[in-house]
C-alpha cells in the first residue's frame, strides 16, 4: 500500500509519525514549499519518498492522499486527483475512524469554538475525567490514539470538515455560522455545508447543539439526531443569567456577549451528560478565558483597552462592538471577501473612530465615508492615533476583522504587539 500526504503541515506530520507506527505501507509526502532540514532529515531516516516545492503526478500512485486541511478545493493537483477518481481523506477522519464515537465532543462555529472547546475540556477534566483537547485547537486528534481517554473534545474548522469524507460525531455542536473564508470556500453555502456535515451524518441516538440562527440558513429537517437550539425561550444567557431548558441559573462573574454564548452553548451539552448544571456552574469560576479574545488589558490615562485580536472576520468585530456603546476600534489584517457594506452599516452607531491598516483597509476604505476614521500604516501609528482621538473613558479595541498574515506570523502574534504597545506606553495592568 502507498500513503501520500498532500501537504506537510501539522496534522499531516502528526499522522505520518503515527502512521509509521502502527501501518506496513510506504509514503509520500508532497509539499508546495521547501521543507527545513530537520524534516527532510526525519523523512530520509524513515525512508519517506517526498518532493517539494510543488506538487507532482507522483501523488496519483497513491491509494489514499491524506488532505492538508489548508489545501483550496481549487487547486490544479485537486483537480488532477478528482478527475482520476483518487481517494482523499484527512487526519481527522482517520481518528473518527479508530475510536468510540460517543466518547468525542465535536464543537465548530464561526466564532467562539476555540473558547467553547476549551472551556469544554475545563469542565470534564475538573469533573475528573482524562480528557484530550486538540484537532484544530493545537494538538492534531491522531496524537489521542497513542493513549486512552474518557473524552476527546475537538475544535473543528469548515477546511477539516470539507476534507473528511464522513465526520461522524455522537455529540456535536455548532455555536454560529456566519460568512467566513469566503477566499478559500467557492460560497457561503459550501462554507454552511461544510460546517454542518456531520449534523447530517447523525442517527437518532445522537445529539446536536447548534445556535437557532442556523436554521434560517439551511433547512435542518434531514437532522435525524436530537436537535436542542439555544438562543431560545428555553435555552438562553442574560449578562447575570443562565437559562436552560427554562430553568435559571446565576452566572458566576461578568461575562462578555461572546463567552456568555460559549457558555451557555457548552452548559446545555454539559446538562445533557450528567442532568446538572450546579457543578457545571461551580467549576465555570476558576475557568482562564483564551488570551487575545475580548482580553481586558487595563488602562491609559483613563482609556480602556481591549485586545481582541483572535477577531478575523467582521462577525466577530460586531461581536466585540456589541459589549460597548462607543469604541475607538482598531481593524487590520486580511479580509475573506465579506459584505463590507453592511458590517458598516451594523458597525457604524458603535464606532466614535475607525483606524485601519493593511489590506483590509482598502476593502473597508469606500463603506467608511460618514464614520470619522484613519488609514495608517502599521499598529505602532494605530496605537498613537487611538490615544490621539480618544479621550478619559474610552474603549479602544484591536478586533481586526481579517486574518494577520499579510504584517504577523498568526492572530497571537499581532496581539502580543498589541499588548506590548499598551504595556510600552505605560498601561495599568489588570
């Protein structure tokens, strides 16, 4: 048998090493750029056949091609392995493949899913049980097959779910569906489609989470699993509130509008489980929130700020927007091809001063004419022209509204400059 790997990236790498383990076979991999010695070296010591710097022919004499999740359905070696019947799958789907279904919580959203995922893992591992918490957050599921645990909870993105040809999940939730990676996807109903997969795939014994918004997006009739819709009469968050299946329960601290959504998303699977929310509630209170998500940094001369730099689509920006009344808001990065029109349009009575930089601020640039705004060149001057334009009392908010690969290594990356700047300029500390 030969095993190509379309792509190297870090699934990939993760269920190669695997793979090597525990099949008889021989592999491929195929990389569109170059590969750093120390992987070269780890291929040549296994004897792994690879190429790089683009992809090859070679890739049709595999019985299978493991699908880097960041691979676009348009590229000319998709086409080619399409058109000759190739068998694609993903590391994720081979890990659906090898374990307990009831065992994997599977959480995906256009916003909030790593929150959601995480404070998932939280609340089981502090109940006791061993818990895996990875696919698209950090660790690649493939690496839970090595040891054995009570639950895997996994963060899933739209690619991942695109790529896998069945991801079957008992549990399933899905916290909001809004346009996002429309350059990657062919349309925002591929995007839904992709997002909603696995809802499709469940049987009746099964359980489905998912946001009520969702239905005005895609007729949810064919679900056969147990639907339970949040942002309801029976099942929604206040800022002190907790309402589930139409029983109240008290919050234990201030939450903004983003978490209270992950919270509440998380709690009504959490009820489903174990037919409780007490415990859910007491251990919620030691529960860290991510770094650079509606991140509270302290002060400046009285001006509030706000990093929330994992904001890479304007969905989330209104999300941010909706904690405040007026903000001085921060937005940069790369767009995804979004209604630029209407984020304004939403955004507008909320902003007292929009700064942008990089190429989002061409997108934006011929919706902003009415908002007092400014084009800059990088987050040192955004910085110096928020202080500028902002008085004693103000929010200033970094939510960027596109990806950070066109001036930043990641989203983490340009938060943590944010955060220096702030710090740099003398910010109190929270």
């Amino acid at each position: 048998m030969r095993i190509g790997f379309l792509g190297f990236g870090k699934s990939n790498r993760s269920l190669l090493k695997y793979l090597l383990k525990h099949q008889e076979a021989k592999f491929f991999v195929s990389e569109a750029k170059t590969l750093d010695g120390e992987t070269k070296k780890f291929l040549e010591e296994h004897s792994v056949e690879y190429e790089e710097g683009g992809h090859t022919e070679k890739l049709l004499d595999c019985d299978v091609v493991y699908v880097s999740p960041g691979i676009k359905p348009d590229t000319s070696i998709i086409k080619l392995l399409s058109s000759r019947g190739a068998k694609l799958s993903t590391e994720l789907q081979l890990f659906l493949d090898n374990v307990d279904p009831k065992k994997v919580v599977g959480i995906t959203g256009t916003d909030g899913k790593s929150t959601a995922t995480a404070l998932m893992h939280h609340v089981l591992s502090r109940r006791g049980f061993k818990t895996f918490l990875g696919g698209n957050f950090g660790t690649p599921a493939v690496e839970a097959l090595e040891g054995e645990y009570d639950y895997y909870v996994l963060e899933m993105s739209s690619f991942q779910l695109f790529w896998s040809e069945r991801p079957y999940l008992s549990n399933f939730l899905v916290l909001n569906i809004s346009e996002d990676h429309l350059d990657w996807h062919s349309s925002f109903e591929e995007y839904v489609d992709s997002k909603l997969k696995p809802a499709f795939l469940q049987t009746e014994g099964d359980l489905f989470v998912y946001n009520k918004h969702i239905e005005r997006l895609r007729n949810l009739e064919g679900v056969r699993s147990r639907k339970i819709p949040f942002w309801t009469g029976e099942n929604f968050a206040t800022e002190r509130e907790l309402i589930v299946h139409g029983k109240k329960y008290t919050l234990p601290g201030n939450y903004p509008y983003q978490t209270r959504e992950n919270i509440l998303a998380v709690s009504i699977l959490y009820m489903e489980m174990f037919n409780e929310l007490e415990s859910f509630l007491e251990l919620l209170r030691d529960f860290k929130p991510l770094p650079h998500r509606m991140e509270y940094l302290g002060q400046i001369d009285g001006r509030h700020f706000y990093n929330d730099s994992k904001a890479t689509s304007t969905h989330a920006v209104l999300g941010a927007l909706s904690n405040f009344d007026k903000v001085v808001l921060i937005m940069c990065g790369i767009g995804k091809k979004e209604n630029y029109s209407l984020f304004v349009e939403k955004a507008s009575p909320k902003l007292k001063h929009l700064i942008m930089f990089g190429e989002i601020s061409k997108e934006l640039a011929p919706f902003v004419g009415k908002i007092p705004h400014s084009i800059v060149e990088n987050m040192e001057e955004a910085f110096e022209k928020a202080m500028e334009v902002s008085e004693k009392g103000d929010v200033i908010l970094l939510s960027p509204g596109g990806a950070s690969f066109d001036m930043y290594e990641n989203y983490a990356k340009r938060g943590e400059h944010f955060r220096e700047l702030f710090e740099r300029h003398g910010g109190d500390k929270v």
